[in-house]
C-alpha cells in the first residue's frame, strides 16, 4: 500500500473534513432545536399537535434517507429557479448548491430521531420534581426551562452521543448531491490515482477521530452531569 498522494491531496483532504464536520454541526445544533419542539408537542401538546408531530417523526424515521435528500435536491431544488427573482437574491449562491439540501435533510432527518429520544427523556423525568417545581409556584415555561427540559437532557446525554455518531455516518450521502465531503474525496482520490484501498482507508482514520472526539467530549458531559434517579 502507498500513500505518497497524501502529500499532493491534503488540501482536498482538509476540505472534505471541514465539509463534513460542517454538515454534521449544522444538522445537529438546528435538528436538535426543532426535535425539542417536537418532543414537547407529543408530550405535552394539544391533539392536533400531537399528530402533526407524530406524523413528521413518522415519515423521517420511515423513508430512507438517502429519498428524502433527492427529494429535496432534485424535486426542491428543480423548481427553486422558477421562483421570480430568486436567481438575482442575494440567497441564490447558497440555495443552488448541494451543501444547502444536504444540510436540510439531514436537519429534518436528525431532528425526527432526536425528537424521539427526548420525548422519552422527558417522559422519563420524575414527577414528583415537576409537582416540586410547581409547589413553588413555577410558571409552566419557567418549570420547563429549569427542571423538566435539563433533566430530561441529563437523562437522554448517552443516547443523544450515540445519534451523533450515526449521524456522523450519514453524511457520506450527500455525495450523491455534488457534496465534496470525505467520502466524496476519497472518491475522487480513488479516480485520480487508481488507488481502490489507501483513499479509503484514510477516510476511515478520519472518521474514527471525529468519532473518538464525539465520544470524549459525551462522556466529559455525562460525567460532569451525573443523573440521579
């Protein structure tokens, strides 16, 4: 095996890892936002709530989603330019790229699973607690904020560790919309020096040390947060 082509593709390297870190945070940091929108919904929300909920975590948990991201790309993406306007606004550059459908996706993808996981969480948050919070005359918002949605995320912290890193596995399908991620680089590595095993194997050490940095930085959190029962 060689990899004497490190030298001349490091730059690509780089940039395939940023791409992907990048679409990893930003799926994550926005899915999560939305997914504790929808945990509360099913949890705590009015019927019509519920099923809207319910209904969104339903279709994103039960199509692939590599479907969902051509549906986006393709379908989406085909009638953005038939908007009036749209290819003069200043949003143009980033909507007719594949970074901008991929990180959709996988957002809306990521916050359906994560939904779940909290919707668990909070179920799972003592109740005499919230009666504690409410004894001392807590409003509702306040007594989520303080009590019920950290307590849930301290219950939650392994599980939510554990979903990053699948969604960490995931990104290698934007590949399929034009996305330079790493896989997309060891792809083109592959073409370029008719290499089959070294640009994946590469690839792979990257992808163990976001994962290996992942899962410090979860059991960092979780000790630092012991959850008491």
């Amino acid at each position: 095996m060689t990899f004497s082509w490190i030298s001349a593709y490091w730059p690509l390297l780089l940039t395939g890892a940023v791409q992907t870190v990048s679409l990893l945070a930003i799926s994550v940091v926005f899915g999560f936002v939305i997914a504790i929108g929808l945990a509360f919904a099913q949890v705590s929300g009015g019927p019509l709530l519920r099923v809207l909920a319910r209904g969104y975590c339903t279709f994103f948990r039960g199509t692939p989603l590599l479907i969902q991201l051509w549906l986006l790309y393709y379908g989406v993406g085909s009638l953005l330019p038939m908007i009036p306007g749209i290819r003069q606004s200043l949003f143009w550059p980033i909507l007719r790229e594949g970074f901008f459908f991929a990180a959709v996706s996988f957002t809306l993808n990521y916050a359906a699973y994560e939904a779940e996981v909290l919707r668990g969480a909070l179920l799972a948050v003592p109740k005499g607690e919230l009666e504690a919070g409410r004894a001392f005359g807590m409003r509702p918002l306040t007594l989520t904020r303080r009590i019920w949605l950290p307590r849930a995320i301290r219950i939650a912290l392994p599980t939510i560790g554990g979903e990053i890193v699948m969604q960490l596995k995931a990104t290698p399908l934007a590949f399929t919309v034009t996305v330079m991620d790493l896989y997309a680089v060891a792809t083109k590595v592959r073409q370029d020096t008719l290499l089959v095993y070294e640009p994946l194997v590469v690839v792979t050490v990257f992808y163990l040390i976001i994962t290996a940095i992942i899962a410090r930085s979860f059991r960092f959190l979780e000790a630092q947060v012991p959850v008491r029962r």
